[in-house]
C-alpha cells in the first residue's frame, strides 16, 4: 500500500532550482560568517599537525624501502 508521502508528486522545476539556489546561498553564507571566526593559532596548529603527519609519513615509507 501506497503511503501519501512518498508517492510520486508533480515537481515544478522552477521552484525546485530557486529552493536549491536558496539552500546553497545559506550555506555559503554560513561558511563565510564560520571564515571570519577561525581562531588564527588553532589554524596555525592545525597547518603544523598536517605538516608533521606528512613527514612522519613520507619518513616511514622511505625507511621501509
């Protein structure tokens, strides 16, 4: 049996793009108001953490060579 919910609907694709549009802009604009909050250490500390990792990395796959 059928539940009224999940049959398929007519989809008005005008409407469809505008509600996407919308949701994109939203999230765009969260991540902007989120850039403008990073703390300038934690993204310092996070770019040396990436950095060790890679030579810790690159340092044991040459080793094992």
């Amino acid at each position: 049996m059928a539940d009224a919910e999940t049959d398929a609907k007519p989809v008005d694709q005008d409407a469809l793009v505008a509600d996407i549009e919308q949701t994109l802009g939203r999230a765009l604009e969260q991540v902007r108001q989120r850039a403008g909050q990073v703390d300038p250490l934690m993204a310092g500390a996070a770019a040396a953490a990436v950095l060790v990792s890679v030579t810790v990395l690159f340092l044991v796959r040459r080793r094992k060579r």
